[in-house]
C-alpha cells in the first residue's frame, strides 16, 4: 500500500512540475548576444499589382555592446543593449540592377516579453519595446528554432515574412518579403 501511495505521490508530482509552464533551467538565466545576421533578406515591391522592383539585403549587428536575453524562471524575458545595424541592399528596378548601398544604423533597445518552450522552438509573446525612443507593442506569437544549445551556447533561427502596403495618390504600393535571422548566444 505505501509503494501504491508513494508511487501516486512521485507520479502527480513529475506531472505537476512538467506541466507547470514550459520553462526549461537550461534556458534560464542571461544570454549574452554574440552575434545577430540575416543572409537572405528579399522583398519584392508592386505597384498596383505589377512588380517594379526587388531589394536584396544582408544585415548584421556590429558593436554590440550590454546586449543581453534575460530568460527568468516565470518565463519572462527582458532584452537590452545597443548595436549598430549594417545592413547592405541591391536594388533592381524594371531590370536596371542598382549598386549595393550599405548602411549603418545605431540601436538601443530594451523589450519584454513571455517565453516558452515548445520542442525545440523558443516562443515570444506580448512583446512590447522601445528602440531608439520608439515604443511598438506586438501581440503576435514570435518563434525561433533552437538550432543548437549547450549549457553555455544558444543559436536561435527564424523566419520571417514582410508584407506593407501604402496608398499614394490613387496607387497602391505593396512589399513582400522574407528574412532568416540567426541569432547566437552565451550564456553569462
């Protein structure tokens, strides 16, 4: 009967402690961003349904400094830091390819945010920051795969697409795009 008894008590124990939230140790703590790149950028722009130009793009953070993922075991997140963007894009126009422009964009942010694991993909949600003095709140579910993870690296990925639209004397100009950004971390 005590075996019967303790074996109850181990079980609803391991099912309360797994089913409390999706927090995972490993992930808890501060992550030091090492490096943030996106390869792969493309957005095609249309001008009341027929495309008139592509932009290529490649940006990576350069000077990065105090950038930090706090994961907390209440899977709450804060992000903070500053970094200069560089970001280099090709532009092509009705054929007529542009040279590549680079530029370089200096950030500081902070966020906050709910996290949580599902598999190996690492969930944001009810994000809300500030970067350069501008506040955006995003309640849309943000994914990023978790492509490695030691108990001293992350390297996150995901995929991203772009769809804006503005209305400018009777014409509509759309943009679609997609972007991978890849993410590396190390734990402090």
């Amino acid at each position: 009967m005590k075996t019967i008894h303790l074996f109850s008590l181990c079980l609803c124990a391991i099912l309360f402690f797994s089913c409390n939230g999706n927090s995972d140790p490993a992930i808890v703590g501060t992550w030091n961003v090492l490096e943030v790149t996106c390869d792969d950028g493309l957005v095609i722009s249309e001008l009341d349904g027929m495309e008139f130009a592509t932009t290529e793009f490649t940006y990576f953070w350069d000077d990065i400094e105090g950038c930090t993922f706090v994961f907390n075991a209440d899977n709450t997140n804060v992000n903070s830091g500053s970094y200069t963007q560089v970001m280099t894009t090709t532009v092509t126009t009705y054929g007529m390819v542009f040279s590549p422009q680079t530029t370089e964009i200096p950030i500081t942010y902070t966020s906050t945010s709910n996290w949580e694991l599902d598999g190996d993909v690492l969930i944001f949600s009810n994000v809300t920051g500030t970067s350069n003095g501008t506040t955006q709140q995003n309640n849309e579910e943000v994914e990023y795969d978790i492509i490695s993870m030691t108990d001293e690296s992350m390297e996150l990925s995901t995929f991203v697409e772009i769809e804006t639209s503005m209305e400018t004397g009777g014409q509509t100009t759309l943009d679609l795009g997609t972007q991978t950004i890849s993410i590396l971390l190390e734990k402090q």
